[in-house]
C-alpha cells in the first residue's frame, strides 16, 4: 500500500486509510524561532499529531503536548511551537483507524511558516544513517534496512548478510543474537475436509536472529494436525472444511445439525464465539503503532482453538486490535412489550498474563462515528468475565486492544506476554443466529407455532402461552417474558408507568412518624440539579473538576439527566438523548462528566470528557439509609438542624466495571432547609469529595426548603387575646422555627363575644372588695377591745399586789365613771399581741407575774 500526503493547490492532505503517514521538513536554525501551521482536523478517527526532533532524533521539550485538538467542521484552526537554535526536524503525522468500510476525513495544513531561519550558502553534511549522492542536495535519504552510514556519506555500506543487521536510518551494524521462543509465533489453519488443523510455526518478519549459534534454538516442525474445534454455538458443518450459520428459524448448539424451533418457541438470535479455529466474518484484527509502521500488513490476533489470542506485532508498543462488527440489536418478538431500556449486551470472558505494564483497552463505536474506551486493564489479571449492556438499537464495532508496553521502543522484550479471550457473546444481535429457542407467546387461535408479540406490560402464562398482563407497581423483565416471576415488584415509593416498562418516582412521598403523617412534594426539585466540585490536579499539574447531573425523579421513567463529551454548554437543554448526531451523549437519572477548563490545556473553551452513567435504574424512596445494599452512614453528613426526617432517593447503574462487578450505585439524601430557597444547594461527603470512596457508591446531600414536608394543622398554634369591648379575638401563628412548606394555609383570626364572662367578672371583683373591708374592720374593733381589758386588768393585780406591801387598799378596781386615768402605763417588757393572749391562757398555771410600773402624779415616796 503507498499512502503519503498529497498537494490539493493551497493545501495538502492527509491519508484516508488506516496507514501512518509524515510530512518531515528539517530547518537549521542560527536563533531561536517559532513555526507556525493552520489545518483542519475534524475526524477523530485519525490520530494527528505535531512534534519536533533534533538531529539526534530526539524530541524536544517544547512538544510536551504533540496531540492536535479537534476543529469544528470547516473551520481552520492554529498550531504555533517555539523552536530552538539548532538542527529542528518537524514532523505532522496522522494515522487513520478504520471501522468497517467507512474512510476518515483527511487532516488538511497550509500556510506553513518558520520565523528564525539563517539561510547559508554552505552545505550540511548527512547525518549519520542517511546519504547523499548529489552535490548540493535539499535533503539527504535514509539508509534501509541491513545497511548503515556514517556522518557525509555519499551511499549506505551493507551490513554482513548472516552475521549482522540493522535498522533503517542505523549509523552502524549489530551483531545478530541467536534465536529464541520470542522469534517466532504459531498459527492454525483452517479445517480440512478430514475435520482436522494444523499448527504452524513461522519466523516473526524481519528476522533478525541466527539459527546457526550454539544455544539458538530451531524453528519447531510445522504441520502437526489436530482435530478441529466444533462448530460455535448457532452454526453448523455441512461436511464441508467450514462452518455456516443456521437457517432462520433454526438452532444448533455448534455439533449437531440445524432443527427448527418446537411450536410455541422462537429462536433466540445473537452471536456466542467460543471456539476458534477460523476468525468469524463480521470480525477482522489488526496492528497499529503511532509512531512507526513496523506492524503494518501484520495480524495482531491469533486464533488458538479454545481461546483467541494477541499475536507477535512488530515491537512491544504496538496496538494488537481485534474488531467485532454487529448491526444492531433488538429483543426477540415475544419481548417487545418489554420496553425497557436494555436492548442486549455483549459478554466476553478474558484473562492476561504479563510481565510488564501492559494494557487491555475495551472499546465501543456507534454508527461509526466516534471510538470511545468503555473499559481497560492494567497487568495481569486473573480470568474474569466482563459484561457492557446496550440501550440503544445502532450499529456497533466492539474493538479490543491490546499493548505490552507504553514505552517507546523497537524491541520484543515482552513477546510472551499476552491476553486470551476465550469467548464472546452477544445477545438480541439483528442478523444473528440462534443455540436454543425460547417459549413465546400463541395467537388467541394458536393455530401452528407462529408467535405473536405480547402488548407492553404483558408477560407469557405458562399453563396457555397466551399474554396476561402485570400487576400494578411491577416492571416487566428485559430478561424473561415466560411466567408470573417475570413482573418485579417495584421498590418502596415507587410505582410502575402505564405500560410496565420501568418503575418511577411521581415526586410526591408520603412517611407515617409518631403518630404523624409528613407528607412530601419535590415536584419543584424534579428539573435537573447540577454541581461541580473540585478542582483536582492530575500527576502532571493538570486542573479539573467532576461535573454532576442529576434528575430526582425524571418524568415517568424517562431519564433527564443529560452528560456529553466536548461541549462547553453544560445543561444541554435542547440535545435529545436518542439523536444519532450526539453518539457521545449519555442520559440517566445521575450522570457525571470529567471537565477540564480553558486555562489547563490551552483550550478555546472548557472541554467536558469521559461521561459515564452512575445510574440508569430508579430502586425506590424511604426515610431508611439503606437499600439494596446501599447505605449511607450517618457520619457522612452533617447532622440535620431538625428532626424532620431526611428522604433518600436510590438509584443503581447495571453497567459493570473492573472494580464495580455489581455496577455502580446513587444515593440522594433530600434533607429540609428553610434557609435553602429555591433548588437549594447540592453537597457531596466531606470524606469524599468526588462522590465516591471506593468509585462504585456515589452520594450526594440536596438541601433545599423545597425538601420540607407539606404544612399541616400539627405545626401551627393558637393565640388567645383579650377580651376587649365584649369581643375576644383569636390568632394562628406557625410553630417557630417553620419546618415545612405548602400544604395548608394558616386558618384566618377568629373573633368572639364575651360579655357574660365580663359581668360576673365585675360582680366578683366587687364582693371581694367588700369584705375585705368588712374583715378590716373587725379586726381593729377586736383589737381595740382587747387592749382596754388588758388594761383593766393590769390595773386590778397592781391593787392586789399593794395589799401584801402594807399600802393601802384601792378604793375601786375599776375607773368609774367620770374619772381620768392619769397613770401611764409603761411595760418592762414589751410583747405582741399573740404572746399577751398566751400570757393571760397561762396565768393561772405559772406561779409569777409580769412586772409593771406605774407613774402617777404622787410622790415617789409613797
């Protein structure tokens, strides 16, 4: 194959094929300078990289960043580079991968310019490994390969044929080693008519060992037969050396004849390869390397009887591709009531063995328009299967790629490593072929084995074959049609969409606590919400941040949450998820996509990458914390500032990674915050700041005010006023602080009369002040009456007390009337009122006496 640049006038172009092609130029320069290109670059299906080399082939430090981005259709873009002082040898190289039959798009350049040149008069000498036979050439040729140059030569020298080899462009002639397991591979050969294969050994080409040395080893004896592997599952032999697939309406598990289909089933098409002998015709292999062509030409897979293998390829840094071509996908007839968003899905099983840092790269085109890496490998890695679901009925190439090492180098240091895959199988795959046949549904006249396909929500009775419906809240399986067990109920809070396809959440959530019914509406939340936390820095300095969308509730099971790659306009609000010009867009209920802004890679605008579904498939709602084995710890957010309970959405993916065997899984906390208005505010664990602690658990915190309960009467309260002018009036306030939202309205203020209480208010008042008067006053009456008797009596025992002392008697004991009391009394010791009373009760039962002394008018002598 001959493929170069070619000149279209005003611009050249690149290849269309799957070659690696250069336009070199060299340029001396006596200053630093700069070069300067324009092109357009459109495909992603060719590789199109810019770097620089020095006269040592080695590159320089300016061309960190060789790749060329991607330009809009039509548009010519920029590539500038600093260049040093020196020998600067420029290389535009473009290498063209192709899936199927369709061509890439060419790279197209112009307007090249080089600022710094010196132009001379004198010459330069060839480097080393190139020549030249003309005085005063532009450029010098490479020497090819078995031949060597030194500095000016005008020819290449020819190296000794059986002793020594080289590459091409080599300065020198090396020593041939001998032979080892690692020069040479093996192939089978396609059935014979007799059933049997035969192993055959060939040299890896170019060879470069020598057989003839004392610890060389030989080639192995070719030709050994084997019996051949049977047929795969849905083919069949016809006695011939080949297998053909069986007839429509037939199946056959690879060793016996095609039989058609009992009444009442239907085969179940796809494709199951797990014996290779030949490789099948919708596969094709490859060997692709970015930087030389030493693999061209060569098959990069090797089919091995039980397994398919990677072959030698031409160095250890090759690209060993193997590609799988499927049509599209479908369910069977039976199946399409099951409307579900699954399709297929593609199954292999695989393990490598290596010794270095090798990669297995799993890798996904739709409808041909981009090649995206769904899933790789690094190291050896144990037998496993792996397994990539469809939603979408397109044509796929399904490609693996395999390399030993990332490190630049020529050599097979690593030849024996490798990777194995031992089967691959599609299922629901458009033109495939059927192992076994399926029950299906019969017409109501079941007359012969026709099926007919069941109406949507409908699984197949196994007693009569005929469609019965599911009951509410179940899904039907995308798996299985046959039998009751085919409805899944639904998960807590969620209900099934009229035709039994999915289950879904209508945003309205309803929790008995205490006694209390909380009802809850986020019907306001159900557009999507999005956040971006960060930034991260890669390991070479590079910013980016992860980018989230999610889609609480979607609408009836119609996934809103949208994340593509290369836009610069998050929200996508106009892209649909079923468009086949957007094939690197995914829709679910979370999705997340990787971005990278202007400023980390010299962008125009912000590039978003790497979208990938976190969850596809709505569990169900509840206050718990965990579901399905989803559980969210009650450390891994902030307490909650009430005790209204927080509602948790669950979601899963059913896509399986390497470290995700289960698929990932979301979880949503909805948590009430008055204080966050409107579609409030989304947080991810501070323990996680990318979502995730282990990358298959995502969680995410969404307070909003919107997340409050609906108000009922338990969260408001009554006021009672005064009564004022025969009236009372009666106030509803809210319970503060106010946790809940909507719901009902507080009840007006109610106005009462109250004028019946009033009067006998005041009739009570009025009593009450009576007779504390009235009590009042007896009291000083009593009072006053019980000192004159008091008096009195002190008066009678000072008379008796006067007797015993000889003084003369007391005419009376009492004053009479119209006498003055001239005497004062005065007491030794002055008492109250209560210890008098308790001094008169005890009188007579003490045998002594109050003193008291009397002042009179008389003399003191008497």
């Amino acid at each position: 194959m001959h493929s170069s640049w070619i000149p279209r006038g005003n611009y050249i172009e690149s290849n269309r094929d799957d070659c690696t092609v250069s336009l070199i130029y060299a340029v001396h320069l006596k200053k630093s300078g700069y070069v300067f290109f324009e092109y357009q670059y459109v495909d992603n299906n060719i590789f199109f990289e810019f770097f620089i080399q020095n006269d040592q082939c080695q590159e320089m430090d300016t061309t960190t960043d060789k790749w060329v981005k991607l330009t809009d259709s039509g548009e010519w873009g920029s590539h500038s580079v600093m260049l040093k002082s020196g020998t600067n040898i420029l290389y535009w190289r473009t290498t063209g991968i192709l899936m199927g039959s369709k061509a890439v798009k060419p790279v197209l350049v112009k307007n090249i310019t080089i600022e710094g040149v010196a132009y001379t008069s004198e010459c330069f000498p060839c480097k080393p490994g190139t020549f030249s036979n003309k005085p005063g050439s532009f450029n010098c040729q490479v020497c090819p390969r078995n031949t060597y140059s030194e500095k000016g030569a005008k020819e290449c020298i020819r190296c000794k044929e059986d002793s020594q080899f080289s590459e091409e462009g080599s300065s020198e002639c090396m020593e041939r080693p001998p032979c080892t397991t690692k020069d040479y591979f093996q192939i089978h050969t396609p059935c014979d008519e007799e059933g049997k294969t035969q192993i055959m050994y060939k040299w890896i080409e170019p060879k470069i060992c020598r057989e003839d040395l004392t610890d060389a080893i030989r080639l192995p004896p070719s030709g050994e037969k084997k019996d051949c592997p049977p047929c795969n599952p849905g083919f069949y032999n016809n006695g011939s050396s080949s297998c053909h697939p069986c007839p429509p309406g037939t199946f056959s598990d690879g060793t016996k004849e095609c039989r058609p289909c009992p009444a009442g089933t239907e085969p179940a098409l796809g494709f199951e390869y797990k014996w290779w002998n030949v490789l099948p015709g919708n596969m094709k292999t490859s060997c692709f390397n970015v930087g030389n062509s030493k693999c061209d030409g060569m098959n990069g897979w090797e089919v091995a009887g039980d397994h398919i293998q990677s072959g030698a390829g031409g160095s250890d840094n090759d690209y060993l591709i193997l590609n799988l071509h499927i049509p599209g996908f479908k369910p069977p007839t039976s199946m399409t009531g099951a409307t579900g968003s699954e399709l297929g899905r593609i199954t292999f099983v695989f393990e490598t063995l290596c010794s270095a840092d090798c990669v297995l790269y799993f890798m996904v085109d739709i409808n041909r328009k981009s090649t995206n890496v769904v899933e790789s490998w690094g190291g050896t890695k144990e037998k496993q299967a792996y397994t990539h679901i469809i939603f979408k009925n397109a044509t796929f190439t399904f490609t693996w790629a395999f390399q030993r090492t990332n490190q630049g180098q020529d050599n097979r240091r690593f030849i024996n490593d490798m990777v194995k895959i031992y089967s691959i199988t599609a299922t629901n795959a458009v033109d495939g072929v059927a192992s076994s046949c399926r029950a299906c549904a019969l017409g109501s006249e079941q007359s012969g084995s026709s099926c007919v396909p069941c109406p949507p929500g409908h699984y197949i009775e196994k007693e009569t074959n005929q469609c019965k419906e599911c009951p509410p809240d179940t899904y039907l399986s995308i798996h299985q049609v046959y039998g009751k067990e085919a409805c899944i109920p639904c998960g807590p809070g969620s209900k099934s969409n009229q035709d039994r396809s999915v289950c879904y959440s209508d945003c309205f959530f309803y929790h008995e606590k205490e006694n209390q019914s909380l009802h809850y509406d986020f019907s306001n939340l159900s557009s999507v919400g999005s956040l971006m936390n960060g930034p991260s820095f890669t390991s070479k300095g590079t910013k980016y941040f992860h980018f989230f969308n999610i889609s609480l509730c979607g609408h009836e099971g119609k996934k809103m949450a949208l994340c593509t790659n290369n836009i610069t306009d998050f929200t996508v609000k106009e892209i649909v998820a079923g468009s086949d010009d957007y094939t690197n867009l995914v829709g679910a209920f979370v999705c997340q996509s990787t971005i990278i802004p202007s400023e980390s890679k010299g962008f125009r605008a912000a590039l978003s990458s790497q979208s990938i579904i976190l969850a596809d498939t709505f569990l169900g709602v509840t206050v718990e914390t965990t579901l399905q084995n989803i559980d969210i710890k009650e450390d891994m957010f902030p307490v909650p500032p009430s005790q209204i309970p927080d509602v948790h959405f669950f979601y899963k993916s059913s896509t399986t990674t390497t470290s995700c065997i289960n698929g990932r899984s979301t979880a949503v906390k909805m948590r009430c915050n008055p204080t966050k208005s409107g579609a409030g505010v989304i947080s991810v664990p501070s323990k996680c700041p990318a979502g995730t602690c282990d990358g298959c658990t995502f969680y995410f915190l969404w307070e909003s005010a919107e997340a409050c309960p609906l108000c009922t009467e338990h969260d408001f309260h009554e006021i009672e006023g005064a009564c004022k002018r025969g009236f009372q009036e009666t106030l509803y306030v809210w319970n503060e602080p106010k946790w809940c939202i909507k719901g009902i309205s507080l009840p007006e203020k109610k106005l009462a009369t109250c004028e019946t209480v009033d009067f006998w208010l005041k009739v009570g008042a009025g009593v009450g002040a009576f007779a504390a008067v009235l009590l009042v006053a007896l009291t000083c009456y009593f009072w006053k009456k019980n000192q004159k008797l008091e008096y009195k009596y002190s008066k009678l025992v000072m008379t008796t007390n006067s007797k015993e002392c000889e003084l003369p008697a007391a005419d009376s004991c009492a004053i009479m009337e119209g006498e003055d009391n001239e005497e004062e009394v005065v007491y030794s010791n002055k008492q109250s009122l209560l210890g008098k009373l308790k001094s008169l009760a005890t009188k007579e039962k003490e045998d002594h006496f109050e003193s008291v002394q009397l002042k009179t008018s008389r003399s003191p002598n008497i």
